[in-house]
C-alpha cells in the first residue's frame, strides 16, 4: 500500500483422441455446430474437453423441454445471441463456444463450472458502436454529437496530480482502438479529445464522425462475472475482453468471488479500470494483458465477503502498457497488485514490460509468496514490489517468502524519486528471501524500507546471491518514521537482515543506505562487508546454474 507459494499448478484438463472424435463426429454432423479446432498446447495447461452428445445439447435461442435447464452440454454462441438467457437455460457446467466475431455490450454471471471458449477470432466487446453510418450524428456550431447515451458508470480512483480528473470515470471513446482523451466541455474539443455531456445523454466529437473510422464508446462495466455473487470453476479460453468500462480496482473479466476460475490463452486490452479481477484459487495462463487504463491484473485470493481463501497462480501471461490513463501510480496502477494472499501466491515465467508505474506489485496480507523466473522490464517504477506481507500463514501454513531467479532490467526510470525506482523493493514485510535474480541497468538497486508506523516490520529478510547493477539511485535499507541514529544503527543485526554474496556493477554516483546514512561502494564495503566489481567491470554471473529462466511463449487468444 505506497499511499497510506506454494508452487501450484493450473487445473489440467485432460483431451483424448476418443473426446476429440466424438465431439468433431456427434457435435458437428449431428447438430451443425462448428466447434474451434483444439488450443495450441501450452505449459501446465491442456486444451479444454468438450463433451456431450446431441441428446443432451442446447442451441441459443432454442427453448429447453419443460421447466428444467438442459443437461450440461454445448452452447454454440452467435454474435447478437442473449447469453444470459442461454446461461440461465443451461445446467451448471455447459460450454459456450462463441462464434468469430464482436459480440458487442456482452455481460453474463456463469453457473458454476461453466466453460467459454472462443473461436479464433471471438471479441467480447463492452463498447458500443457510435461509428457514422451506424447512428446518426448531429453537426452543431462545428462539432458534432449523438444521442440516446445513458451509460454512466461507477466513478472511482485516484488521479495524480495535474493528471485529467476524468478519467475517473468509467466511459471512454475509442476511434479505429485509439483512445481520445475525455474533455470537460464542448469548447474544449479538438482532434484527439471527446466529451460526454451526461445531463443530456450526449457524446461529442470535434471532427466530422465520418473521418474517425470505427467508433466505440465503453458502456458495459464486466464481461464474465464473479463480482457480484460466489461462482466456482469456471473455465475461459481464447477470447478477446476489451473496451469495458471497468471502473478503477475492478475487472473486465473475474471478480472477487470467481472462485477457482482459470483463465487460458485469454487477451485483455484497452479497459477502462482493471483488466483482470483476480478471485480465490484462480490461475491465469498464457494471456496477453495490455493497454488498460488502471492495472492489468488486480485482486485477493480471498473473498471479502466471506474470508474463503485458495492458492493463485499466474503463469506464462504477458503483462504490458497498462495505467494507461492519468490513474495515480503510487495510490494504485501498472502491471499488477495482488492482495491478501492467505493460503499463497505463485508468479512464474511472466513477461511484465512497459507498464506505467509499479511492475509486479504484491501488497497487504500476502503470504507463502513465490515469484520466479519472470522478466520484468522498462516499468515506469519499481519492477517488483513486495509490501506489508509475510512468510507462512498461522493457520494455512506454507514458507517464506521467495523471490528468485528473475530477470530485472531497465526499471524505474520515470518514478519521482529514488525510494520509487528501485529494481526491487521489500518494504515492511517478514521472513522474505530475494536471491540468484539478475538486476541490471535499473535506476536503483534492491532497496528494503522499514517504517516504523507500519507493521509487520523488516524481520527476517536475507538478500543473496543477486547479479546487481544500477544507475545513480539507493541500494540497501532506508528507514521512515520515529527512528533515532542508535535504532538504525543496530536495526539489521536485531531483525536479522542479511546482504551477502552479492555481486555489483555499480556506478560511481550510485548509493548506498545502510545505518540511516548512505555512501558509496567503500561505504558498503565497510559497513557491510560485500566486495563489489572493480570500477568499469561487467558482471558475468548471471543467473545461478540451475536456474530456470524465463522463456517466451505465446500469449493471449488466436486470431486464426
């Protein structure tokens, strides 16, 4: 909070030829339902079974025989069909296989174990069309408007300061995927810009319609919900979620009770708020998250309501250029914010780049934390952030906290100041192991904070084995708070912090914190003990022998 794992696995889903067959034989011939070919393979995670027989199917839009739901089976979805309805219709764990195409201000709560699967080429859109030639725009005193638009969502979130105060609403107006930025006024209008008048139910524009393409205006706040109700096991594959008006720390997709939802080959984009709402026991594999407004992935692995908790796990994704509006980064945005970890938290092979702010960002009551074997690079500010959490839980058990064998680089370089740029940082937290990461050309280095107003307390947190290198900001630990020279003088020894077996490539200009005083690498040296590489060295240690290091995969739903 910057303003005031057990290793798991994803669900595997097993495929057999026979399933394949039967499904291709039965669904396809029988009822003429086009069914996607099989996902590619990915690591962890396997295609999804497709079963049912034509006995035991419904299509959207035909009624179920008597009062009861159809028997589990296949839903085929066509674009403009009401799948809430179908949804409604169908027994707890159908599958819905959504046809190619935009299937536009689609909202639906799941039954529990339900499964929704795109064809390639499948965009769930929250955003409406408004292009000319679908409705009729108005000209007026050199701009024009449309009307009828009584969408108005939730407002939320903090702005930064001088950022647009807007933004913290919900509607956006996007021109061929561009995003033009919210204005106050119609005097205010200029290429680029657009604004809502929501007293009168009217969106303007400052150039003829006719010139700006596709025209889509968010209006449906989520897709594919567990927000407002428990909902278990749901599966969603190969889709595309974009352009909802997901208000600031909520999702397009997911939700605080999404229990034990797994999220593959998914792609997340252009939302307003959050991208990815994570819930209890979810997994999300092999997704592209990107372009969102306030954060890619947010979320607890414990409902608020009623303090359930399971493992997350979130593996393979890439997670890219979100905070894309004026969202404060400190209070929250970027890459991702997990929370409230109870019974653990896994983070492996992602590649989280270019996000505006905080990278991986893990903050409040999280436990029994891995993150390993990502690439983590060219965030705004810090690349990974752990905050106000511990090692094992006293009821759900696990270990430590471990940060390992990650690949840190090009961080922090926008951040205000140099407690905000580290390549890593350990702020408050207990029993935290950060070693055999590489973490180069950051703008700091690994920083650890100890506020004396926050707990828990820097306890127990060893620091080893990292390949170091960084620019002109601060490496150690720095203090906050009501501590005199004496407490920070003996701080270290009494909470057991440990620096050791570090390598450095540092600059002359780069700083060191230790004692509540900072120097240079003799200062280190002195103070700590830890040699650094001469002056002008390169480093070669890279990551240990043994270690498993990020690969590239591919990510988020196909096109084709």
């Amino acid at each position: 909070m910057e303003a005031e794992g057990k290793p798991g696995g994803g669900r595997l889903i097993g495929l057999s030829i026979f399933a394949l067959l039967t499904l291709l034989v039965v669904g396809g011939i029988a009822l003429g339902v086009e069914l996607p070919s099989p996902l590619r393979s990915r690591q962890g995670v396997d295609a999804p079974l497709v079963d049912g027989s034509a006995s035991d199917r419904a299509t959207v839009g035909q009624d179920a025989v008597g009062e009861q739901p159809a028997p589990a089976g296949t839903v085929r979805v066509g674009v403009g069909d009401d799948l809430q309805q179908a949804v409604d219709d169908n027994a707890p764990g159908t599958t819905y296989v959504f046809a190619a195409g935009i299937h536009r201000e689609l909202q639906v709560v799941p039954n529990d174990g339900d499964r929704f699967v795109g064809e390639p080429g499948a965009i769930l859109s929250g955003a409406r069309d408004v292009s000319a030639g679908v409705v009729d725009w108005v000209a007026e005193r050199g701009a024009w408007y449309v009307e009828g638009q009584q969408q108005e969502g939730m407002q939320r979130g903090k702005i930064a300061e001088g950022g647009n105060q807007l933004d913290r609403r919900p509607e956006e107006l996007f021109s061929d995927d561009r995003r033009l930025e919210h204005v106050a006024s119609v005097d205010e209008l200029q290429p680029g810009r657009w604004h809502f008048d929501y007293a009168g139910d009217r969106i303007w524009v400052g150039e003829n319609p006719t010139t700006l393409g596709l025209l889509e205006t968010s209006v449906s706040p989520d897709s594919i919900s567990g927000e407002r109700s428990p909902v278990r096991d749901v599966v969603v594959e190969n889709l595309v979620i974009e352009k909802y008006a997901s208000p600031a720390q909520l999702g397009a997709i997911g939700g605080h009770s999404a229990y034990g939802w797994s999220l593959n080959g998914v792609t997340v984009r252009d939302n307003h708020g959050g991208g990815i709402r994570i819930g209890p026991g979810m997994t999300v594999s092999a997704s592209q998250i990107s372009g969102n407004g306030q954060i890619g992935l947010v979320g607890s692995g414990a409902d608020e309501d009623t303090g359930e908790t399971a493992p997350v796990v979130v593996r393979e994704n890439e997670i890219s250029n979100n905070l894309a509006l004026d969202f404060d980064p400190g209070w929250e945005g970027g890459g991702t914010k997990f929370t409230r970890m109870y019974s653990g938290l896994l983070v492996e092979n992602n590649w989280i780049h270019d996000n505006v702010g905080n990278g991986l960002w893990v903050d409040i009551e999280n436990y029994d934390t891995t993150l390993r074997s990502n690439l983590v690079e060219d965030n705004g500010w810090k690349g990974v952030f752990y905050e106000i959490s511990y090692g094992p839980h006293p009821e759900y058990g696990g270990g430590p906290t471990r940060i390992y064998w990650n690949e840190v680089r090009g961080n922090g370089f926008e951040a205000p100041n140099e407690a905000k740029g580290p390549a890593l940082m350990v702020s408050n937290s207990e029993q935290v192991e950060v070693f055999e990461n590489v973490l180069h050309g950051n703008a700091g280095g690994i920083l650890l904070r100890e506020s004396s107003e926050r707990v828990p307390h820097v306890v127990d947190v060893v620091v080893r084995h990292n390949d170091v290198s960084f620019e002109s900001g601060l490496h150690g630990i720095f203090f906050h708070g009501s501590y005199d020279d004496a407490a920070m003088a003996d701080y270290a020894a009494d909470a057991a912090v440990v620096f050791a077996g570090n390598e450095y490539q540092v600059s002359a200009s780069a700083r060191f914190a230790w004692a509540g005083d900072t120097g240079d690498r003799d200062f280190w040296r002195e103070m700590v003990g830890e040699e650094g590489l001469p002056a002008g060295a390169t480093s070669q240690a890279g990551l240990a022998r043994g270690a498993v290091e990020f690969s590239r995969s591919d990510y988020g739903a196909r096109d084709q």
